[in-house]
C-alpha cells in the first residue's frame, strides 16, 4: 500500500510539473503574440506620422517653387535650370510618399486579416452554442484573442472534475468549430474560488482546477477528435478571479473553465513581418 501510494504521488507531481511546463510554453506564446501585434502598431503609426510629415513638407516644397517660378518670371533668371531641380525634388517627394504608403498598406492589411479571422471565429462559436444564458457561457475578444469562458455549474457537479451530459453538448458544438479552424492552437484554463476543496481526492483548488481542464481536454480529444497537439491543459486555481470571492455571487463567477483560442505564429503574422521588413 506504501508503494502504491508513493507511486500516485510521483504522478500527480509529474503530471503538475507537465501542466506547468505546457503553461508557462502557452502563456509565453501569448505574449509573443501580443509583442508582435504591439510592434506592428507601432511600427503603422510612425509610417503615418512620417507620411503626414512628408505630406507637409510636400506642400511646402509646391509652394516654395511656385514662389521661386514667380519670382524667376519677373527677374528673367534662369528659369530652365532652377525649375528642374525644383521638379527633380519633387518627383523625390512624391516617390517616398508612395513607399510609405505601400508600407502603410502591407501593416492595414496583416492587422485587418487578423482582425476578420479572429471575427469570423467569434461569430462562429456564438452560432455554434445558440442561445445560453451570459451566465453559463461568455465569448468575447480581449487584445486580439478570443475566449470562451464556460461556467463550472454547466460543466461540472460540485467539487467533481467529471462532465455532465450537458457540458459535453456544448464542448462538441465548440469542437466542431475548432475543428474547422486548423490554424488555431487553444489552451484550457480551470478556475475556481478560494474556498479550500474538502474531498480528499484533491490535494487543493490548483489540483481541482487542473483536473477539471484536462477533463475538458480529454473530452474534446476523445470524443470529438479534436487533435491533441493543438491543445494545452492548464489549471490557474483561485489565483486569476474575475471578482472579489467576499460574497457568494463572485464565488460562483470565479468557479469557470476558460478556452483561450490562440492563432498559430508563423501563419498569422507572415504578412506583418514581411512588412516590418520594408521600414
């Protein structure tokens, strides 16, 4: 019985170490995701200022060589030579407008693909779960990724990490959509409040927590076939609440397993890099 026991502890601590490792792998993904995004937007906003930068200074030149034309007209100077160079410094102008404006164009188009894929999916999903009540089941976008927050009391039975008949309704409508989007990775996040877990099956609310993701998880592997490698199981226990858990209502608000859809890298900012590449 001793070495049963040291055997089930061993991997539980394997299975934790594993959880954390593929963790801390998709939260570092994430911020990856949202440097770049960050980058980018910043990057468009200094090819705007340089293009309204240019644009004055464009104006100024016209006007400095309308200037110079009159001038030249009532003194007979050499009006041939000073007009082409005045016209060779503006056709320079308008040529590094052009390129800003190429540039500029390349940035709007990799940010606005994403932004429509990332719509497409929310829609996607929001038609796919039909008509719930907010409370159960939330999908929105928060910097870029989308979420699909999903309430414990429509997934799980108090204090179990097992799915009712009901939960796994919904995960297959879910799977079926992400099922559709191969260019997505996700990550499963259990949450729960910061009341101590009593059953001893648990160690504390970060193994219920981590239990109730990989449920989730294998779930959608097994029977829905969702592939694997595009997921990651992760439990967050009581450390992220959405409210404070002083009172019964923000318990049960903080009590909810999130889906954290991420899109893949090297597909989805191709076209930005290529881009920044130009600046």
């Amino acid at each position: 019985m001793r070495v049963i026991v040291s055997l089930i502890a061993l991997v539980t601590i394997l299975s934790s170490c594993v959880s954390k490792k593929k963790l801390a792998e998709a939260e570092n993904k994430y911020r990856e995701t949202k440097a770049m995004l960050d980058n980018a937007t910043m990057k468009l906003n200094i090819c705007q200022d340089e293009k309204k930068a240019l644009t004055q200074s464009y104006e100024q030149q016209l006007k400095t060589l309308q200037q110079t034309n009159e001038a030249l007209i009532n003194t007979q100077g050499d009006l041939t030579t000073l007009t082409q160079k005045g016209a060779e410094n503006l056709e320079m102008t308008l040529e590094s407008m052009k390129e800003k404006d190429l540039q500029i164009k390349t940035m709007r188009d990799a940010i606005n693909r994403k932004d429509s894929v990332t719509l497409a999916l929310v829609t996607s999903l929001k038609g796919a779960v039909g008509n719930m009540d907010d409370e159960d089941i939330q999908i929105n976008v928060e910097k870029g990724v989308v979420f699909v927050s999903i309430s414990d009391k429509l997934l799980f039975g108090s204090g179990q990490y097992q799915l009712t008949d009901r939960a796994k309704e919904v995960l297959g409508k879910v799977a079926k959509v992400i099922k559709a989007k191969p260019d997505f990775e996700f990550m499963v996040e259990g949450h729960t409040d910061n009341v101590p877990i009593s059953k001893q099956c648990f160690e504390d609310n970060w193994d219920l927590s981590t239990k109730r993701a990989t449920s989730v998880v294998r779930v959608l592997q097994n029977e829905y076939n969702v592939d694997p490698s595009r997921m990651v199981a992760a439990g967050r226990g009581q450390y992220v609440p959405l409210e404070s858990n002083d009172d019964k209502l923000g318990r049960a608000r903080n009590r909810r397993t999130k889906i954290i859809v991420l899109p893949k890298l090297d597909q989805f900012y191709n076209m930005i890099e290529q881009g920044m590449k130009k600046l």
